[in-house]
C-alpha cells in the first residue's frame, strides 16, 4: 500500500487527503511489544508531497499484508546528513 498524508485534524481516511506518498523511498512498520506501531518514512526532498509533510500530520499506512491500515502521526522530521 501506498502511504497517504492527511491534515493533523483529520479523523475520516477515506479520500487521499492531502496526497498519495507514491515516490517514498521506503515506508517501514515496527510493532512493539505493547502492540504499539511506528513509522519510518523516507521521503526524498524533491518529492511531489514533500512541501506538505510536517509536524502532527498523519500518515495512513499498513502495518503489514494482513492488518487493516493505520493512521500514524508525525512526530518527528529529520534531514539527512549526506
């Protein structure tokens, strides 16, 4: 699945939001023992979305092939250092 970014007051996931993460690098989720998930997104710079990613917006993905998809909210946006 193709992660999607939404507004941070989103609460309904079922348009494409603010778009379709299409050109991510790569999307990974870990479950922790708790059963709590968590994202990592690389996103290249000169992506299509890549003006409208920022702090408490939430990005729909699935966790893996069975689950249904989760909403995960950006906490965190670094650049690379290379």
């Amino acid at each position: 699945m193709i992660p999607v970014l939404y507004k941070a007051d989103a609460t309904v996931f079922t348009t494409f939001g603010l778009g379709a993460l299409s050109d991510s690098i790569s999307c990974e989720v870990t479950e922790e023992r708790n059963g709590a998930y968590e994202l990592v997104l690389k996103y290249p710079v000169s992506g299509q979305n890549y003006a409208y990613l920022a702090n408490e917006r939430i990005v729909k993905a699935k966790p893996n092939d069975t689950s249904h998809p989760q909403a995960f909210r950006i906490y965190r946006i670094s650049t690379p250092l290379g």
